[in-house]
C-alpha cells in the first residue's frame, strides 16, 4: 500500500483561482493535498510548459511548490489563515518537468498568536530529495482575514469551514 492510500484528502474548494493549488485554475498546478496529521503532501507534476533548459522546472515554480504545502499545513494544522512573510530554499537537485514529486510539509513552532514556522521538502519519483523551505507565516484568524479583504464570507463557507471539520 502506497503512503498516499493511507492519508485522507483535505478537502479544497474550486472557488478560488489559486495559481497552486485550484482544482479549476486551468493554467495552475492543481495540487491536491492529503494529510496524515503529522505533515501535508502533495504528488504535483510541473506541465512542460512550467520548464526551463533540459526540460528542468524553472526556479520559481518549485518555490511556488514549497510556499503553497507550507501554507496548507499551517492552514490544516493551526486552523488559522496563514500567509508567507518570508522563506528561504536550497535547491538541492534538479526538478523535472513531468515528473511525478512528492512535496510534505509542517508547522514546527506557532508563538501561539501570530507567526508560524513551517519547513517543507521536495522529492522526485525516484526519492531523491530536489529542494527543501523553511518559512516563516503571518498567522491571521479568518474574521480578521475577512476584515483585510484577503477572504469573502463565501471563502470563509466554502474554503475555510470544510476544514475546520477535518
């Protein structure tokens, strides 16, 4: 049994048009998330329009990759609205176009207020690690997201409360 059989979905609503991570964003990469309560993965494969020399995924896009399993995990495990404040990677190996990657991700310290630390990997399908992140995330309840015009209430219903329920 591969690991993905065992985790359960954390459920994404496709009224947004998130770049990474939106079932319906036809130009995105459309990453599914997946929990086992310890981290969050996800198995994205870069289209080959996203790639650069050699058929290697451009630098940004991995980023994209790494800042958006970090944003879910503080999502998924603070119950909380989390946005990038900073981030840092190494690329470790390269990243191909068309590969199936695993990417996972983890909180590893919350202030308990308003900052959050997560880390977060990349490997290829061969299991080889390509680029880990560590971030760091402004940490805003969604009232208060609402109130800086980041989330609607219909956000709050159809994206946020769904996970409130996990």
């Amino acid at each position: 049994m591969e690991l993905i059989d065992k985790l359960k979905e954390i459920p994404n609503s496709g009224t947004h048009q998130c770049f990474a991570c939106s079932p319906v964003n036809r130009s995105g990469l459309r990453m599914k998330l997946f929990t086992d309560n310890r981290y969050v993965y996800s198995w994205p494969s870069v289209p080959a329009h996203m790639g650069g020399w050699n058929r290697i995924v451009h630098g940004g896009i991995v980023c994209t990759i790494l800042d958006e399993i970090m944003g879910w995990a503080g999502l998924f495990f603070l119950k909380q609205v989390t946005l990038t404040r900073s981030m840092t990677v190494e690329f470790i190996s390269a990243v191909k176009v068309q590969e199936k990657l695993k990417a996972r991700a983890h909180v590893v310290e919350f202030d308990g207020r308003r900052t959050a630390k997560a880390e977060a990997e990349i490997f290829n399908e061969k299991g080889v690690r390509c680029a880990t992140a560590f971030g760091s995330f402004a940490v805003l309840s969604p009232q208060v997201a609402r109130r800086l015009g980041i989330m609607t209430d219909e956000d709050i219903k159809t994206f946020f409360e769904p996970l409130l329920k996990m």
